[in-house]
C-alpha cells in the first residue's frame, strides 16, 4: 500500500497546523518570551486561513500557558524555560503571595466566592502550580492595562482642554 499524498496523510484542523507551527517557533526562540505574537491579520496571510481559524491558533497556545493576551494588545510569549517546557515547580515569589489578596480583591479562602480553590492554591506557597499562577497573573495584568487605557485617555482629555484658547 502506498503512502497518502502530504494533503491527505494529516486531516487535523489547520488551526492545530498553525499552532504547531507557532508553538515550534516559540520553543525553538524564533519567537523570544515577552515579545508580542502576530497579528490575527498576518496570521491569516502567513498560514492562508480565516480569521476564526487564527484565533482559535491561539488559543491553542494561550490554554497551553505558552502565550497571553492582553485585551487591546495582543497577544505574547510567557516565559519557558531553555528545554522548552513550562517549569511545573514554579513557586510564586513571596512579595506576589504577601499582596495577591490585597491587590485583586479575591476573597480568602472559605469566604465564599467562585475561585475559592484557585485562591487557596495560590495563597499556599509550596502547593502553587505554574497554571494557577499564571491564570492570576494573567488576571491582574488585565486589570492594570485597563487601568492604564483609562488613565492614557484621562490624560489626553486633560491635554486637549489646556491647549483649547
């Protein structure tokens, strides 16, 4: 029996295609941590698909923790580690643990609330995996860049009424 040609020998999504191939040039550091990821525009030129199909690209990597967006940025690279994989001993840093509560306003644990597992993970030092971690942080850099958009257009409201006569 002869071998399917290239096109047919992989029926999977083209989204899983074009998250392979971003995920291959993030772990090969094509695509460095911190930098920002294409444009859902180039990426529908780059790997020929529609918008839906780059989005969805996406957020294969973001539920992977190897990307985060941040709403009305974009998306970038999260930190890996040289061999590639996310380090699942992470320990969050004791000044992110002193002032979490504080600074997101989640309920301690037992106080009711939704996230009352993912508060109690986080809050514990040594019990504190990588995705809960990075699904807080990822929370709270939302709410700081919203925040920020708020406070730039502030700014430019105060601007355009000193240079009005």
């Amino acid at each position: 029996m002869s071998p399917a040609p290239d096109s047919k020998q992989d029926r999977r999504p083209p989204y899983q295609h074009a998250a392979d191939e971003l995920r291959r040039d993030i772990l090969q550091g094509r695509i460095k941590p911190g930098e920002q990821m294409p444009s859902i525009r180039e990426l529908q030129e780059r790997f020929g698909v529609a918008n839906m199909t780059a989005r969805s690209a996406l957020n294969v990597l973001r539920d992977e923790g190897l990307i985060y967006t941040i709403h009305g940025r974009g998306s970038f690279v999260a930190d890996h580690n040289a061999g590639g994989e996310l380090s699942a001993n992470y320990t969050a840093p004791a000044w992110y643990l002193a002032n979490k509560d504080e600074k997101t306003g989640q309920a301690e644990p037992g106080e009711g609330g939704s996230d009352d597992t993912e508060a109690a993970g986080v809050a514990g030092d040594a019990g504190t995996t990588l995705a809960e971690v990075l699904t807080a942080l990822r929370d709270e850099i939302r709410v700081l860049s919203a925040d920020h958009q708020e406070l730039r257009r502030e700014v430019e409201e105060l601007k355009a009424q000193r240079s009005k006569p």
